[in-house]
C-alpha cells in the first residue's frame, strides 16, 4: 500500500472521527468520509484494538484486513478507518472478508 494510500496524520484521524459516518459488522467497524473536492485515491488506516492481546494476533489481523481491502473495489476520493475490535482475532480471513466487504460496500452507497 502506498503512502498516498494511507491516513498518517493525526488532524486527518480527528476530522474522520469528529465528521465520519460509521457503521459496525460484529467485531469490525468502519468510519468513512468523502474528502472535500471528492477526487484523488482513497486513503485508509486500520486500527486492531490492544484488546486483542498479543502483537502477533494484532498483526496478523492487520495483515488480513489489509489484503481484504487491497482486493476490494472501494470509490475514489473516500477517506476510512477500519477498526477491529476484541473477538476479532478468532474469525477467520473468509469471516473476516464477508465482514468488512459488506461493510466496504455500505461505505460506497
């Protein structure tokens, strides 16, 4: 994933929270945002719960949800946060993937 792909900066992560619509699937939430002016790549940033105990479970389930949304089709121009939360690390990557694209795909309509 690129860096113009990702969501680094912390004002970037406030606005999301504070103006963001979020919708949840069990164990993983997205918030979403169409960025002013609407073009340029969509940008993403995952965040695993330190609930999740353990940095390789957090890191696996990281790795997951990045391939996921890699092969996802997701409009341009949308800025999101994928957050996984504690129970997260027992489903899996097909559960995982049937999740989070029902909610890729609610983000985009």
């Amino acid at each position: 994933m690129s860096k113009q792909e990702r969501i680094t900066k912390k004002k970037d992560f406030d606005l999301l929270f504070e103006q963001g619509k979020q919708r949840r699937k069990d164990v993983i939430s997205v918030i979403f945002k169409e960025r002013d002016g609407g073009g340029g790549e969509s940008r993403v940033a995952f965040i695993i719960s330190r609930k999740i105990k353990g940095a390789v479970k957090r890191n696996k389930l990281k790795r997951r949800l990045r391939e996921i949304y890699r092969n996802s089709e997701v409009k341009k121009g949308i800025d999101m946060l994928i957050i996984a939360h504690k129970g997260a690390e027992d489903l899996d990557f097909w559960e995982l993937k049937e999740n989070l694209e029902m909610l890729l795909k609610n983000a985009i309509n």
